[in-house]
C-alpha cells in the first residue's frame, strides 16, 4: 500500500488530525484547568466523520471543559439534548437585534430555524432506527420523566418495550406530536398534572382524534 502524508490527504482528514492532537496534549495537561471553544468543528468533514468529532469531545469531557457552537444535526447528541444551549436574536427581523440564549427547558420558545439541526437529527436518527422507531413510541412530558423511566427500567433489569421521547414541556408535546403524525410515526403521549398539562392532553384528543374519542383517551394518559 502506497504511503500518504498528511499533506497529500484530504482538507478534512488533516483538519481531523490536527484537531485529535491538539486536544489530545491538551488533555495531557490535567494539572491545568482548562475550556475549550471551538466555533463550527469539523465544517470540512462528512457527517461520519463529524460523529466521530462528538465522541471525541465525549471521551475528553471529564479532562476539560468544551463549548462549541454548531449547525450540524451530526455534532448534537439527541441522547443529551439537556446539554443544549439555543441561541437566536430576540426579533428574527431586526439583525441588530440582543442575542438571546435558552436552556433545554426553554427549547419551546426556540425558532423552527434555530432547532432545525435538532429537527434534522430526529428525521436522520428515525431512518437509521436508532432513537425514533415506527412504531412503540411514548412522547414524555419532560428530561425528568425521561431520565425517571429510563432509570427505572434499567435498576428493575426490565426490558424495554417501548421507547420513550422527551418534550421540553407542555409546547414541547404539541410540536413532537405534530412532528410524529406528520411523519406517519404511532405514538402514544404520557402527560400527568393539572393546568397546561391537562389543556395540551385535550387539545391533542381533539385535534388528532376528533372522530374517536375512544382511541384519544387510550392513546393519551
């Protein structure tokens, strides 16, 4: 097999290499408390590739401190959206408008354009079977049911017959919902609570079950 040197590689495999290496000595460095910034990683690099950046950035996590800002759907762990910080102008219409940044509990009052990567890794995932599945789905009301029930089943060693969806809240269910049945997916909501919670139970038995009440009150709990 005919060498090649890092030069003669492709723009991506040495920015790959470069980056590795660079926070691999850094790393070394555990004496010194460090956080890294990286704006847009891996911008020359094909979506495998750019996976290969977040599992990077996973095995480093305990050694430093890394912030970096992204709009690829290949650079965001869907398993850790608790993780996200969304940031997008105040009024979309006015470019000198202040900056506004949103935790995860707060990704409902997010544009559809500031979550479309998060959007296209739901759509990505869904076709590859690996968090959204055909059918089976159970749309959760918050992180923290999800971490709950997940918890749950794995202290219990139960298997896992369904696969649960965490919202971002009561707007959070109605746009995972819509989302869902748009793309032809079964599902099934669990939502517990009076207030906003109960509102959001009946307008989703009603918008998405108005010949079948039945089924709405089976499907949504």
């Amino acid at each position: 097999m005919e060498r090649l040197y890092p030069k003669q590689r492709s723009r991506g495999v040495r920015w790959f290499l470069s980056f590795f290496l660079e926070l691999k000595a850094t790393a070394l460095q555990n004496n010194v408390q460090r956080i890294l910034l990286i704006d847009e990683p891996g911008l020359s690099l094909h979506a495998r590739a750019q996976e290969d950046v977040l599992k990077v950035f996973e095995d480093l996590k305990d050694q430093m401190q890394i912030v970096y800002c992204t709009h690829s759907p290949h650079l965001i762990d869907v398993n850790k959206i608790y993780r996200i910080l969304a940031v997008q102008r105040a009024d979309h219409d006015d470019e000198n408008s202040e900056t506004v940044i949103l935790d995860a509990k707060s990704l409902h009052e997010a544009s559809s354009d500031t979550l479309s990567p998060i959007y296209s890794l739901m759509g990505a995932k869904m076709n590859d079977q690996q968090f959204i599945q055909n059918k089976d789905n159970v749309i959760l009301q918050d992180v923290v049911t999800y971490h709950y029930l997940s918890s749950m089943t794995k202290i219990y060693d139960l298997k896992q017959m369904v696969h649960f969806i965490p919202a971002s809240g009561p707007a959070g269910i109605q746009s995972l919902a819509n989302l869902l049945t748009g793309w032809k997916i079964d599902f099934s909501v669990l939502i517990f609570g009076n207030g906003e919670y109960e509102k959001v139970a009946n307008d989703l038995k009603k918008s998405l079950f108005i010949a079948n009440e039945p089924v709405g009150e089976r499907k949504y709990k």
